[in-house]
C-alpha cells in the first residue's frame, strides 16, 4: 500500500512538472510571437532585460536572443542563490525558448506597421505569454531578482525597484529609437503588465469578505442561502475583550454588492473587511 502511494505521489509530481513546463513553452511561444510580430520591427520594446536585449540587438545587429541568454546569465545565477534551482530551471528554459522563438519568427514580416496597433496587441499577446510564464513559476526578467535583492539592503520596495529599471530602460528607449517610440514602449509596457495581472488573478476575480457582528448567525444564515460556504473564526475585542465570532466568506466581484447589502440589512453596526484573493485551492468555492 505504501510503495502504490509512492507512486502515485511520483506520478502526480511528474504531471505537474509536465503541464508546468508545456504552459511555460507556449509562454514562451506566445510571448516571441507578440515581440517579433508586433513590437520589434516597430521599435517598441518592452521593460526589463528584453528591453535592454531589444536595444542592444538594434545597435549591434547582432541577434535578440544572443543578448536575452547573456544579459540574463548573471541574473540565473543570483536568482540560484537566491531563489532556488527550480526557479533558475524554469527561467533558463523560459529564457531559451524565448531566445529561439524568436530567432523563429524574425524573418516573418510584422503584422501591422501601425505604431498604436503594434503597442496594444503586441502588448497583449507578449502580456498574455509572459503571464503563463510568471504563472508556472518562470520568469524572463531578472531585474526582479535584482530588485528582491535590494528590498533587503535598501528602504525601497521590490515594486519601487523594478519600476525604477523600467522608468530608465524605457526612457533610454528614447535615445536609441526616438521618443516617440519611447512614448508608444511606454504603452505596451502598461498593456502587458495589465494582461500578466488577467493571466495571474483572472478576469473574474474573487474578493474575501470578514465580518464583524454579534449577529453572526443571522448573516451567515444569509450568505449561506446564497450559496458560499461561511467559516466562523473566534476573535475577542482588543479594547472591551468582549468575545466575537468573525464571518469568513470568499464571493465573487458579481456577488459582491449583495453581500455587503445582506450583512447592512441584517446589522447596521456590522465591521466589514473587502480583500481580492488571486488564487483559490480546495474548498466547494466555484465561479
């Protein structure tokens, strides 16, 4: 019984290492397709070190995924330090795919040679793959490791790091291309990371509800009859000491307002707390 369990465990571990390595080669595959379709023959570039790799490329001619591997290789190595060697795996093969991808699709000519078009769907479709990458456990931007590296040593967030580099790459985008494809790199830069936060969290987000209410049965009756499952935690106040039951619910954006609708009807004094989940695991919750 116990060596079938084994196996079992060994099986599901090697299916998971499977659907995480085919999500991060489509990734890499979608990703390649926004660059080299849409923003690379434009001259738009993206943050991080593909858009140092793009710059480079441009004033050397020398290939786009020559510069991703090597600009990159430091960064493998701090984010193997750092991180662990899975991560380093999944990023070298993000890194790899991307580099021969878009050897892949260089010759083919770009899509649209309108600027605004190029940002917008290029920003898309390179948002999306880059998504599925982040979202499997890769990564294609080693400033990020950089940044993580900093936050410790430093009073600056890894969020103020990385758009620091990004601020600076793209205005040096500036000074290779012209401003104006500065301007237009700065609006695929928003794109894409608006298209990573729908990869990451969903289009249909989720939203934790706590509350706070000596009239706990009641509204958790209600939210009940809706259909979300309700978890009473126990909590005591910090001032009075006086013990409460706190409401945990997990709702979708939709239900949203009539949740908040329930819990003021059945009491008005009711301390309500609004949290976005990104990701939810067990549990009977369905969208």
């Amino acid at each position: 019984m116990a060596d079938q369990l084994t196996g079992k465990r060994g099986l599901g571990q090697w299916q998971a290492y499977f659907r995480k390595y085919v999500l991060i080669f489509l990734g890499s595959v979608i990703a390649a397709a926004g660059l080299e379709l849409f923003l690379v023959p434009n001259h738009i570039i993206d943050g991080g070190v593909v858009g140092i790799a793009i710059m480079l490329s441009a004033v050397t001619g020398y290939p786009f995924g020559l510069f991703l591997i090597v600009v990159n290789l430091p960064f493998l190595y701090l984010g193997y330090r750092l991180v662990g060697w899975r991560f380093t795996v999944a990023t070298a093969f993000a890194i790899g795919g991307l580099a021969f991808w878009t050897a892949y699709f260089g010759p083919i000519q770009a899509v649209t040679d309108d600027l605004f078009l190029a940002a917008i769907f290029g920003g898309i479709i390179d948002g999306i793959g880059v998504g599925m990458i982040i979202r499997s456990g890769g990564s294609l931007d080693g400033t990020e490791i950089v940044a993580i590296i900093l936050d410790k040593r430093s009073s600056f967030s890894v969020g103020e790091v990385v758009m620091f580099f990004n601020l600076f790459i793209l205005g040096s985008a500036g000074f290779v291309f012209g401003w104006d494809r500065a301007m237009y790199s700065l609006v695929a830069y928003f794109v894409i990371a608006k298209m990573i936060d729908v990869v990451l969290k969903g289009l249909d987000e989720s939203y934790a509800v706590m509350t706070v209410t000596t009239r706990h049965d009641e509204v958790a009756a209600a939210l009940t009859e809706m259909g979300r499952g309700v978890t009473l935690l126990h909590g005591e106040g910090g001032y009075t000491g006086e013990q409460r039951k706190i409401l945990y619910c997990v709702v979708t954006r939709l239900e949203l307002d009539k949740v908040k609708n329930i819990v003021q009807t059945v009491d008005e004094q009711a301390f309500v707390t609004i949290n976005p989940v990104h990701d939810i695991i067990g549990g009977r919750f369905n969208r």
